[in-house]
C-alpha cells in the first residue's frame, strides 16, 4: 500500500490570477479557443503520519481562506481537459523545498519527501492537436515535462543507469558526400564547413572518432555564437509573415520604431538589429526617468534590475510562493546587499540587466515593499530588512505578536 498522500490545492475565485493571466495568454497569444482554465498545485507527500498532514494542509500547502483543497483526487468538471507539469528529475524545485522545510519545522521531526506538480483543466472548443500545441507552448523542455496523472507508490526517484556514449564510427574517414548526409540528419546549428574542420582536427588531433557529445557540445557553443552573432545584425528590410497575430506584430514594430525617434531622434543613422529591439523599452524609460518595478515575484514573472531612473523602486511578492511565502535569512541577507548597492549609487555585480549598466551617483533612494501578506508576513519581514541595513523599526518581532 503507497505511504504517498496526494493533495490539490486551487485558488478561489477573485484569487485565481494566474489561473486567469494562463487563459489570457492562451486566448491573446496562442490564438486559441479556451472558455475556461483551472490552475491547481498538486501535492505528493510522503514521510509523514495523517496527523502530521492533516497540520500542515491548512497551514503550509494551502491557505483556507483563499484555496479550495482536495484530497487525493480532483473533481474534474464535465466538458474540462486535464494535464499536469512537473519539474526534470534534477532540477530545483522551490516550490516542493520550502514545504518539505516548513513541514519540518511544524512536526520537529524528518524532513518528508515532496513532489509538486501544476495541474491544468481545460474548457474550450479544443481538439487534439489544440490541446498538443496548449501544451507545448506551456512546457519548457529544457526544465519541465508533462506529468503522468497517477499516484506514484513511493517518491524515491528511480534513476537508470545511463548506456554507453555512442561513438559516430567511421566519421573521421567520411568524404564529403557521407559527412553531408550526416550535417543533414543531426541538424547542426554549425555550418558544414564547421563540420568538415572538426572531421580533420579528430582525425588529424584525436586520432579517433567523436562521440555524439562530443559534437552536440561543440555544435552548442557554436550555436551560442551564432546568437549573439545573430541579436547585432543589422536589419535592412523586415517583413512580417501573414498570420493570426501579424496585426499584434505590426503594432509591436510600429511601436519600437517610434521608441527609437525618440530615444535616438530622427535623423539616428544607428542600425536596426534584434539587440538595439531588446534595449530600447530600458532606453526610453531612461531617458525620462522613470524606474522599472525589481519584483520579486517567486520566478513567476519577468524579473529586471535595471536602473532607468534616480531611484529604485522593489515590491517583495514572496520567495517560493507568490503573495504566500516569507523570506529565509538568507534570501533576506541577500536583499539588504542588494538595496546596499543600490542605495550607494552602484548596482549589485550581478545585476539582472537586459540595458547598459547605470551612472555612478553618489547616493540613490531606495523603495521597497513587501507584498507576501496572505499569512501577515509583510511588516515582520520588512523589519528583518531594516535591521540588516541598520535602519531603526518600531515593529515588534514575530514572536512578541501573541
């Protein structure tokens, strides 16, 4: 019999925002016909007695007051289409750390094993191939796939052992016409003449045949060149392809060319490229001093540093959950460095920029709010913040809050 308890959790209605941003970019972006979408968090806990859970559903895997929680198995309205997303094996999974951590701290005892997944259901006129292409716009290969619907057993992760690399035999002794045949099969970002030049260094170098690795490693260098090749090419003449959002397109376009007016005046001689595309918002906010919002928003959304303005202006949405989560000491040691930097007139050596790094200034303000306040966390961390940068608070400590 599986020790794995399984739980739902779901926004109510007036709190589904992403449940409702995820239709909104379906509808406006992905052109399809979605009537209405659910979003749920699925929970696989294991390590824990049914008291213990029973603690911890109301207080750490969902909010009573704005979750609707079901216990091992989702009602699925009639007329819905479902599928679940969950993190590769090896990738971090926030989420599922900070409530295997918070359960550890409730019970005082093991740290229980945690598995999430995002659950989607679906209403629409939506066949087969709509629901494939839905879930290969929502699925990002390089860090997520599509979850099996099952209740797995156990949760301890079942790892194969990988085979041997393969070799690409014969490849240092192929003539042209074979290693074209090969360019053509694999797919290389690099040219065939790139291809031809690693053919000679292992024959001539190596003296043996390249594994597949081998050259996808070198084709993905090569393909990152090419990218940055790529974003400063110069643009001469664009045409935008008939489709269902070439209008959207076109207004896009429209809308960088007058950002450029502006930012460079109209007589720039400065070449239109992808690059100068992806700078030009940070530009002209800059230009009239007007700050981008740094939201901490738990990896949901965009996230900048960028300093377009003689200010810096922060909301805290929380850490692994958005509105829910508090802040570690570590992540609030990590935000006092930040606002440090900024506050000095510099920016953290690390900062997120898609623009230039900003002037020197002697000193500069800082604004920053917290907004996780589901669970009241707001002014107990604001007041861990302010005691980091030496900044005197009147608000009590959590543990004086009776």
């Amino acid at each position: 019999m599986s020790d794995v308890i399984r739980v739902f959790v779901e926004k109510k209605p007036g709190f589904d925002v992403e449940a409702q941003h995820t239709k909104a970019d379906l509808v406006e972006n992905l052109g399809m016909p979605v009537e209405d979408l659910k979003l749920l968090n699925r929970y696989d806990v294991s390590g824990l007695s049914r008291e213990e859970f029973e603690a911890a559903r109301g207080t750490i895997f969902s909010e009573p007051n704005v979750d609707t929680v079901y216990d091992e198995e989702y009602p699925l309205p009639e007329g819905y289409s479902v599928f679940a997303m969950e993190y590769l094996p090896g990738q971090y999974d926030q989420r599922a750390d900070s409530a295997a951590q918070c359960v550890q701290l409730l019970t005082q005892g093991e740290r229980p094993q945690v598995v999430t997944a995002r659950v989607i259901a679906i209403k629409g006129n939506l066949d087969k191939e709509k629901l494939d292409k839905i879930k290969n716009y929502l699925v990002n290969p390089v860090e997520s796939r599509l979850a099996s619907l099952d209740k797995p057993e156990s949760l301890d992760m079942q790892a194969d052992v990988p085979p041997d690399v393969a070799r690409v035999t014969g490849f240092i002794s192929w003539d042209t016409d074979e290693m074209a045949a090969y360019y053509e099969k694999m797919g290389f970002a690099m040219t065939m003449e790139d291809l031809l030049f690693c053919r000679d260094y292992f024959k001539n170098e190596e003296k043996r045949d390249p594994s597949v690795t081998e050259l996808r490693v070198i084709d993905t260098y090569w393909s990152d060149h090419c990218r940055h090749t790529t974003f400063s090419t110069r643009l001469e003449h664009i045409k935008i392809a008939e489709g269902a959002l070439s209008e959207a397109i076109e207004e896009a376009l429209q809308a960088y060319y007058d950002a450029r007016k502006e930012v460079y005046g109209e007589d720039t001689d400065r070449p239109v490229s992808l690059m100068d595309m992806a700078v030009i918002g940070m530009k002209l906010l800059r230009k009239h001093k007007v700050g981008v919002v740094v939201a901490d928003t738990a990896g949901k959304f965009p996230y900048l540093e960028d300093v377009t303005a003689d200010f810096v202006y922060l909301r805290l949405h929380g850490d692994a959950q958005l509105y829910a989560s508090g802040y570690s000491d570590h992540a609030l040691d990590r935000w006092g460095e930040r606002i440090a930097a900024w506050a000095a007139g510099g920016e953290p050596s690390d900062a997120q920029r898609v623009g230039p790094r900003a002037s020197k200034r002697a000193r500069r303000d800082v604004y920053c709010y917290f907004d996780n306040d589901m669970k009241v966390h707001a002014p107990f961390y604001a007041r861990g913040l302010m005691q980091r940068l030496d900044l005197p608070t009147d608000c009590p400590a959590r543990e004086e809050v009776v």
